[in-house]
C-alpha cells in the first residue's frame, strides 16, 4: 500500500527545519525502515506504513507528539491528481465533493466522505485498512493538512465548528485546540471535520472550470484503473481487534468467524505470513501501550483499553514486551532524551 513520496520528502524537509540537523531526519528514516536511495529519484512512491512509522519516530526526535498536527499546518499544496482538482473548484463544497471522490488515489490507506447534515457540513475519514488506526500522529497530521488545504485554498482563515479523533492524547488537548483555532474533540466516535455550511460557500480563486473538467475525466480514468488493495489477514486481524478495543480482546474464535473462515483456515492463513494470532495480539498490545503513555493515558487506563485484568497484569506483560516497567517508560517520554532506541510516540 503506496503513497506519494512527495509528502515524505515535505515531512523530511520540516523535521530537518525544525531541529536545524539533517542528521536527526538520516536517523527516522532508518528507524522508520528506510534509506536516503529509496526515496531518491526516480522513487514516486512508498509505503504508508513506514510513512506512518516516519511521522511516529519524528514526534519521537522532537520530544513534542503535536510536531505531526503543526507539520500538517504547514501544508500549502499538494502535486497530486486530487491537489489540482481541489485548486481548480469552484469552491470549498466543490472541493469537499471531488476529496471524497477521488482521495483514495493518492492514500488507499483511508477513505474521505463528505457530508451535509441539519446546520453544518463534515468530512469524515475512515479506515479501509483498519491497520492504520494504531498511527495516531499521521492520522493527526493528515487532517490539520486538509484543514490547512481549505484554508490555502480559499485564502480563508477557516475556523471549523470542531475536529474529532477517535484517540486519547489526555493533558495534550489544549495544545491541538491552540494550533486547530477550534475545540479539538478526543475519543470521539469518528474522525472527522466538522464545518458551518456558510463555509461551503467560500470561492476558491484560482477556480478554472476547463482544467477542473479535464482533471476530474482524468481522476475517472484513474479510479476505474485502480486496482483494489489485497489486504494481509494480519492487517484484517489487527484492524478487528483495534476496532474491539477498549475492552476486552477479541478471541481467535470470534476473529475467524468475523473473516468468514474457520479456526483452521485462520491460523494457517497467519502462519503462511509467518505469524499467529497470538504474535498479533502481543505485538498490537505493545504498539498501542507505548502509543496510549507517550498519549498521556494513565497505566489504569492503559490497563482496561488493552484488556487486562488490571494494573499488574499489564505492567508484567509491558515489562515482557521492552524490557522495563511502564513507569519507567513514562519517565522517559515525558523527559525525552533525543537519541536513537527511544519509544514511540505512534
């Protein structure tokens, strides 16, 4: 699952502006599983997943898990099919419209739908790989960067009614109401901006009816060429089991059944990807601890999210997982130490 590299190197390109050390984005990139010749001409595409994994290990090498959401702000353009339709609409509607069409383009990691209810307006985004629900800080940074996209295009300071995440970033909150200019909602039921309708009104200046007809045939024409994703079982198991959450763990049982194969079938799907279900659990459990401290989530919260009996159990099982206790986890996150080997801020 691919997306343009453009976003990468505009991501490199502000990690290196913010620390003033090229040095610090060499060291995310390898930690993020990658190499300055993978991303070198005439490379167009990389994965998501470890553009996910960058943005994580870069709030990491900053010390600040809003980094990912105040990148995102800086976003001004995008040299992409659905950046152009977007330029050329006539206006926010318009481009709310044609995003919900043709987003998954450019990132088959999530959908965008757009629409008008009562006295505002929404783009939501869901997951079509329900992986990608564990990556909070590019969910982050992909929603301040369409929020920076509408204000760029209109030349409008837009100030949305409210925007929503599904995730806890705890004493953080304010922080992201600062940068957003609006209430930012935390746990919410969806991912979504939420806008007044006098919003959808708003012209976009650089509107060009003849490109944007001649870009939204071409936007067709990609759509009915594309080819749907085959997703891994492991991304389908660890989508279920992220949708179960909080709570109690999904069984093997129930997950299997949720796939439409038996128990059989199941675990040797997994074991042809050089897994199991229990491996899954473990290693999605350990992901999303670290994820929900760096988050601010207290360990008793942790505890009941990732469905543990209660405190002690988890703190033994995280003490499994890295090697330390969670306390101590948490000492480092909140006094970060710039250096290679830390945890991650997801």
């Amino acid at each position: 699952m691919d997306v343009d590299i453009d976003r990468l190197h505009f991501l490199i390109q502000a990690l290196d502006r913010h620390t003033g050390n090229s040095k610090v984005s060499q060291r995310v990139l390898k930690q993020a599983g990658m190499r300055q010749q993978d991303i070198a001409p005439p490379a167009a595409v990389y994965s998501a997943h470890k553009e996910a994994l960058f943005i994580r290990h870069a709030c990491d090498a900053v010390g600040d898990i809003t980094f990912a959401a105040r990148t995102g702000l800086e976003v001004t353009s995008a040299s992409t099919v659905t950046g152009y339709i977007s330029k050329y609409s006539r206006d926010l509607r318009q481009v709310m419209e044609n995003l919900s069409r043709f987003h998954g383009i450019i990132d088959p990691a999530i959908g965008l739908s757009f629409r008008v209810a009562g006295n505002f307006a929404a783009l939501e985004a869901d997951w079509k790989d329900a992986s990608f629900a564990r990556y909070h800080r590019r969910t982050e940074f992909l929603l301040f960067a369409a929020l920076a996209r509408m204000r760029n295009l209109t030349q409008v300071k837009l100030h949305p009614i409210e925007m929503r995440f599904q995730h806890k970033v705890g004493s953080y909150a304010k922080t992201y109401e600062k940068l957003a200019g609006c209430p930012v909602v935390f746990s919410a039921e969806k991912i979504e901006i939420i806008l007044p309708l006098s919003a959808l009104e708003l012209k976009v200046p650089t509107y060009d009816p003849k490109l944007r007809e001649h870009l939204l045939e071409y936007g067709e024409r990609l759509l009915a060429e594309k080819t749907p994703p085959k997703h891994q079982t492991r991304a389908r198991v660890e989508g279920l089991i992220t949708r179960s959450l909080p709570g109690a763990i999904l069984q093997a049982e129930d997950a299997a059944a949720d796939l439409g194969m038996s128990l059989r079938t199941f675990s040797r799907r997994l074991k042809e990807e050089g897994t199991s279900y229990r491996d899954i659990v473990d290693d999605l459990r350990c992901d999303l601890a670290q994820t929900f401290i760096t988050n601010g989530m207290t360990l008793s919260e942790i505890s009941y999210a990732l469905g543990y009996a209660d405190q002690a159990a988890f703190s033994t099982a995280f003490k499994r997982w890295t090697g330390q206790p969670p306390s101590a986890f948490k000492t480092r996150v909140e006094h970060p130490i710039r250096t290679a080997g830390r945890g991650s801020s997801a």
